[in-house]
C-alpha cells in the first residue's frame, strides 16, 4: 500500500513557536508603534511611562504559570494603578512616581534567617534568574489585568537565605519617604506599607518577586524597583518597592487589615463567594472588556494553590 | 432689556450651557479616549460627583441669595436642582446598564446588602417626587406651603448624597468630608437665618403687647 507523504515544509517556513504565541502581543505591538510614530512628531519625546513596550519581547508560550489571556496593554497597566504612596487616584502613581529614584536601593533581610545581610539592590538579584510570567490580577475593587511581570520565585530567595525553624510568615515593607512619594504625606493608610505571607504561600512556585513588566524594567508606578506577586489574591497583596524583607514567627499585622478588618483579612484570596462587605466580589471588569465576567476561585489558580488552604474556612479566614 | 428679559434670554441659555458643559466634556473624553483604563468607573464616578455638586450649589443659592439680597439668584435654582436631578440618573442609570449589565438579581442584593448602596439609592428615589413637582403648573396645583414642606427632602438627599460617598471608598476619607463640611455650612446657614428672622420677628410682637 502506497501511503502519500505531504509535501515537506521547509523548517524555515515554520512560525517559531515564540512567535506563534506571541502573535496577539505582535499586533498590540504594530498598533503601539504606528501610534508612537502618529504622535511622536507632536508629543515631543515620549516619556518613560508612555514608552511603547519593549520590541524585542517575546511573550512566553502557556504553561501552569502563563496563561494565554489577552494581554493588557502597556498603557493601560503603567496609568491605572492602585498605589496609595504616589496617591489615591488611579493616575496619581502614573503622575507622581516620574521622579522616583529606584537606584541605589537597599534591601535588608532579617529576622529569623540564618544569613540576615543588607544588600545593594543589584547585587542581590545577581543570582537569580529572570523568566516572564503571564499572570492575572484581580483588584478587590472588582477590575483585573493580564500582566506579563518578570521575576523569580520567592522561594529562590527563601532557600538562599536559610530560614530559622521559628520562621513562619514573611513581611514585607515598602520604602517611607514622604519627600518622594507625596502619598504619604497624608495619614491615609498607617505608613509605611507592610504585608505578609505565609511561608507555604511565599515558597509556592507561583508566588514571585518582580522586577520588570514586557520584558523589561519595571517603571515606577508599577512598583519599581522590587516587588512581590501573589497572582491567587487580591492585588493589594502584593507590596510594592520593598525595602526589608522578615522572617517572623507570628502573623504580620498588615496594613489594609489594619485600615480595615472587617473588609481585608490577613489571606484575602481571590474569592468570588465572600464578598467585601461593602460590595460583592462575584464579578469582575476585565480592562478593556464593556461586561463584566465572573470571578474564578483563587484567580483560576485554584488547581495550583487550594491544597495551601485544605482544611481552612475561608470565610473566617478571608 | 430689563433685567428679567436679560435673565431669561441671556443668563440662562449661559447658565444652562455652564451646566451642561461637564457632561458633555465627559462624552467627548470618552470619545477621545481620554478616560483611564476603566472608563465605565469614570463615568460612575463623574455623574457621582457631579450631583453632589450641583445638590450644593442648589442649596448654596437662598443662603447667597440672604447674604447677599440678590434676589435673581433663586431664579437658577430650579435648573441647577434639575442638574442635580439629570446627574443621577445618568449615574444610575450607568450602575443599572454599563457596571451591572440588567443583573436585577445582583442589583437587588446591592440595594439590600450595601449601606452605600441603599443610601444612595434613597436619595435617588427621594429626587423623583422634587424633579417631577419642578414645574410652574405643579408648584401651583400644590399650593406654596405644601411645594415647600416636600423640597424639604432636598436636605435628606443631598445628606444620603454625601453619606453615600463616604461609605464607598476605602481608605481615603478626604473628599467625601470636603462635601459633609460644606453640606454643614450651607445647612448650618439656614438655621442661622432662620433663627435671626425669628428673633427679628419677635421683637415687634413684644413691643405691641
């Protein structure tokens, strides 16, 4: 029996797989460059934050820790930001944090860890290495992005710098400095920033410290220079420009629970049935998208992060 | 021109054109594209503001009007009460269609469950009767004291207004406290008034006896 072969395709005729995937970011991409060049005439150098996104980026293909959503946009994610120490409206960050001086920057590690050390910011992330990660955010105020962020596990570091066996939650610390971000100069939130983990929540893979956005450095309105990422909760989780990372034993008083407790739990997991007390967390806009869509459990990362939670009541423990 | 004919030809169309005007910038900012990343939020919070506003001014205007003895000031409060009114609505309106799309079910549970929400839509419901009693003919089938005792909600509403935005944000208290500070000036102010008229009238009364 004679079985026909189909012509062969010359493997240079073949779309590589990273640009396959990347075909919608390329489309976003032609359209940000044809509108940079209708405005850059006009506009004047483009600053920072107007940037178009990186050219070079190729968006990672979909995986367990990238999801092939429609991504959003560059503009979108670097003006619309919740980031109360450049202020309370959603452009202040964008306006404000222009000036923003993310070199040097110290870091520190302490509490209980077998290698506490202050380190230059640079010098610290030399060891690890960056991959993108195509992540959702869900803000507890009812909108939600796909971000492609750029890090590395928590964990990594957990593992390097050796944790006591008394160390059970992480807590993170923003930078206080009201001269540059003029956020805090207001006593809207009890400065400076703090949030926490649990350590099987940090040491999961999905958990991750970020350095940049599309392939390159994180701008300013977006957290820079260091940052964490918690894709199953709520954005306000995950802290921004981190200053001092502890080990500690008990469970950190964190901020938006300390603005509020009945609203922010300590955990607050993406999760559609327990609703802010003031409005319900069912549904969620898309930026971008006219109708909302519903919520998933654990931001769709259910499958991945429940087991941390088996045995909980996550209506007490939200 | 006298100065009613200057009011009606004139001052009003203007006035009317100055109140129209953030509605229209805010459709041509959407147009544009000018809005954030999440322009139905925008227009949510827009409309918002923009009733609380025009209740102020509504209710700024027979106090100015006492300071001042311009009496042509209260010709423009039924218009910029009618803003107020055609703020809300847009702002509901927004809620109901453009952030719940017709979810009634969601909606109702919102009313129920949400103190800001059930607020704010008191005060929505309380500005019906006032905007469809607007009228001339209307003022006039109810008779001066009974229009007048119903405007009174005016201050339940423009109260709800302010409590309304105060529960719904988060952490950043100041705005909505701006708003409670001046809604407290302007109905501290009537009481002032009405005290001293009181007081005024009380003396004659005395000097007869």
């Amino acid at each position: 029996m004679l079985i026909k072969r189909g012509p062969e395709i010359p493997s240079s005729e073949v779309t590589p797989e990273s640009v396959y995937h990347g075909r919608r970011t390329f489309l976003k991409k032609a359209a940000f460059a044809t509108a940079g060049l209708a405005t850059a005439g006009v506009a004047g150098p483009l600053t920072s934050s107007a940037r178009p996104q990186n050219p070079g980026w190729n968006r990672p293909p979909a995986g367990p820790y990238n999801t092939d959503e429609d991504l959003t946009s560059f503009k979108d994610i670097t003006t619309y930001n919740n980031f109360y120490e450049f202020g309370t409206d959603k452009d202040d960050p964008y306006k404000n944090a222009g000036d923003f001086k993310t070199r040097p920057w110290r870091l520190t590690i302490e509490g209980e860890v077998r290698k506490p050390a202050a380190y230059e910011l640079d010098d610290f992330l030399k060891p690890y290495k960056l991959e993108d990660r195509v992540y959702r955010l869900r803000c507890v105020e009812g909108w939600s992005m796909i971000i492609p962020w750029l890090g590395f596990p928590i964990g990594d570091v957990v593992r390097k710098v050796e944790p006591t066996s008394r160390a059970r939650y992480i807590e993170f610390t923003t930078l206080h400095d009201p001269r540059q971000m003029p956020g805090q100069k207001r006593p809207v939130l009890n400065w400076p920033y703090v949030e926490g983990l649990r350590m099987d929540e940090a040491m999961h893979p999905l958990a991750i410290f970020v350095v940049g956005l599309y392939g390159k450095e994180l701008p300013n309105q977006n957290g820079a220079p260091f940052r964490i990422v918690v894709p199953w909760k709520y954005g306000f989780k995950s802290c921004k420009s981190i200053v001092k990372i502890r080990f500690v034993e008990n469970e950190p008083r964190t901020t938006w629970n300390i603005a509020a407790p009945n609203e922010y739990g300590f955990y607050s997991n993406v999760n559609p049935d327990v609703d802010h007390p003031r409005w319900s967390q069912k549904f969620e806009r898309r930026i971008g998208e006219f109708r909302k869509r519903r919520t998933m459990m654990f931001n769709g990362y259910g499958d991945q992060v429940a087991s941390l939670y088996t045995g909980m009541d996550l209506r007490k423990h939200f | 021109m006298t100065q009613a004919q200057w009011i009606r030809n004139i001052f009003k169309p203007l006035a009317f054109l100055l109140c129209l005007s953030p509605f229209l910038l805010l459709a041509l900012d959407w147009y544009l594209e000018q809005l954030s990343a999440n322009p139905i939020d925008d227009v949510t919070d827009t409309t918002g503001t923009w009733t609380l506003r025009f209740l102020m001014v509504t209710l700024a205007l027979t106090p100015l009007r006492k300071l001042t003895g311009w009496n042509w000031l209260i010709r423009f409060r039924r218009m910029t009460g009618l803003f107020a009114f055609f703020s809300v609505c847009l702002h509901f309106l927004t809620y109901v269609y453009l952030d719940q799309f017709f979810l009634w079910e969601e909606i109702l549970a919102d009313i129920q469950k949400r103190p800001f929400i059930t607020v704010g839509f008191a005060s929505f419901l309380m500005m019906i009767p006032l905007a469809l009693t607007s009228t001339d003919r209307m003022t006039k089938w109810m008779g001066g004291k009974r229009w007048k005792r119903l405007h009174r909600l005016v201050y339940f509403i423009a109260l709800g207004g302010v409590v309304h935005y105060l529960w719904l944000v988060k952490a950043d208290t100041q705005r909505p406290l701006t708003y409670g500070a001046i809604l407290l000036i302007l109905l501290g102010s009537r009481l002032w008034f009405f005290w001293s008229e009181r007081a005024r009238r009380a003396i004659p009364v005395a000097t007869a006896k």
